[in-house]
C-alpha cells in the first residue's frame, strides 16, 4: 500500500508538472507581429511579446565581426547584444524544456529578421546559425516537398538575399517580399509567404472618422490579390489605434503590426474569435 502511495504521489506530481507548464504557454494570436519589440521601452527581452501571444517577431540586425548584432542603427555596434544570444539561446531552451512555444504545438513563432545593410554577409551568418540550430527550426528544400518541422520559423525583410536564398538547396529562411511579389511564379509563396508595405504610403485614414470608399476599396482588393496568391498581407507603419486595427483585422489583413502590444486584449472579441485567436 505505502509503494503504491508513493506512485500515486509522484505521477499526480508529474501530471501537475506538465499541467503547469502547459498553463504557461500562451495561445498564439496568428495575427500579432510585435514590431522592433527589442526597442521598446520596459521589454528586457522578447518573452513579453509571446506572453501576450504575438507569434510574429521584428529584429532588425546589422553583420559586424561575424556575427548579427541586433539594432535599428548602426552606432555603438560593438556594444550591442547579439541575435544568437538574445534569440536563438533561449528560444531553444524554451523549446527543449516544454517541447514547443505556444499551447497548439502547431503553432510556429516567426522571427522576422529585418536585414538593415549587407545581404549577403548577413544571409551566410544566418545560414551558419540556421545549421547550428537546425532542431528547432522549419527547414525547407529547393525542389522539393519534403519539409522538416519545427516551432521556429526565420523570415527576411529589409535588404533581402533574394538570389541566394533562390540558389539555396536547403531553405532555412523565407522572405518577406513586397505587393510586386503578388503573382510572381519565380518567388512563389513557399519561398515568400508574406508580402509587406507601407501604411502611410497608401492610406491617409488614421482611425479618425471613417476611412474613404477609396481607400477601402484598396485595402479590400489588396487582401484579396494577396489571399488568392497565398501570400499573407502586412502594412508597416500602421497607426496603434483600436479602429484601425479592429478595420484590419476585420477586413482580413494577416498581420497587425504593433507597437502597443495592450491593445491585444482591446481588440473586438468577435472578430478575434473569428480569426482563431
């Protein structure tokens, strides 16, 4: 009887074990990208964003005496920490503890790696970290179906490597391309799943009042264009107001991108619902 006390014991504290850390793994919302988090005010590191379930990430990265120092600018560069470090360290860590990021271990947590000058030095960096950290990462093949699953996905913007990731047989990176990818059979949606531009550049609306019949007819055909070729839409830039947002999201943009990221837990509930989160 005392033995099997005993089991009883240890198996309902490794069933609390796993029930605790399941409790600490946020939902991922699919459609928050938390934009140059590493910058904001009050976020020592980048936990704060996933906690409140952004699985789209912004770090912008300059290669300096081989490696990727992570900054929007390129002052002090030597002081600055580094992608692998501040990213990739823990984030095998998380994922080696608790076997994944978020509750749905088909969720995948996106980094979006904004490549502020020198392309090719940065994209054969990263291919070195990439090979480095291969268990935790997606990794696809040039000419083929094949796909290794992982809860890390790496996406490019800025000054991307766009020929090299082409030439590439193995495809540890994909790109975060423009609305010109939009149809572009070369760049295919498996090697740029995600198209971005700019907010201001094609809206005058910053939530106050309604947005022009033009403009909505823009934005409309434009989620359209981008759903039709399988590409997911952000635009960069956009105001932090809850009516844009609630606007955006509601109309089928992909990505919001956020700079407040309270305003998560603001959003209409119903159009969140509607879009999994």
């Amino acid at each position: 009887m005392v033995v099997k006390s005993k089991y009883f014991v240890i198996m309902l504290h490794v069933l609390l074990c796993i029930n605790f850390i399941k409790a600490q793994k946020p939902v991922a919302l699919n459609f928050a990208h938390a934009h140059n988090d590493y910058e904001k005010l009050f976020r020592k590191d980048f936990k704060k964003a996933i906690r409140f379930g952004c699985s789209s990430i912004e770090i912008d990265v300059f290669p300096y005496r081989g490696q990727l120092k992570v900054a929007h600018i390129a002052l002090f560069l030597g002081l600055r920490t580094n992608f692998e470090k501040r990213y990739l360290k823990p984030l095998q860590k998380i994922i080696q503890t608790n076997g994944n990021i978020f509750q749905n271990p088909t969720d995948k947590l996106i980094l979006m790696v904004d490549i502020k000058r020198n392309p090719q030095k940065a994209y054969r960096l990263l291919r070195s970290l990439c090979e480095k950290y291969e268990d935790i990462l997606t990794v696809r093949y040039k000419n083929s179906s094949a796909l290794k699953d992982g809860p890390l996905q790496i996406l490019l913007s800025g000054a991307k490597p766009y020929d090299a990731l082409f030439a590439d047989s193995i495809r540890y990176m994909q790109l975060d391309g423009g609305l010109g990818d939009i149809g572009n059979e070369k760049f295919g949606p498996e090697l740029v799943p995600r198209v971005s531009t700019s907010y201001r550049g094609n809206f005058k609306w910053r939530g106050h009042g309604k947005i022009s019949d033009k403009e909505l007819l823009f934005l409309k055909e434009t989620v359209k264009r981008a759903k039709e070729d399988g590409r997911e839409l952000r635009f960069w830039g956009m105001p932090n107001k809850l009516k844009v947002l609630n606007l955006m999201l509601g109309e089928g943009v992909h990505w919001l991108n956020l700079d407040r990221l309270n305003l998560l837990k603001k959003l209409d509930a119903a159009t969140v619902k509607s879009r999994g989160g």
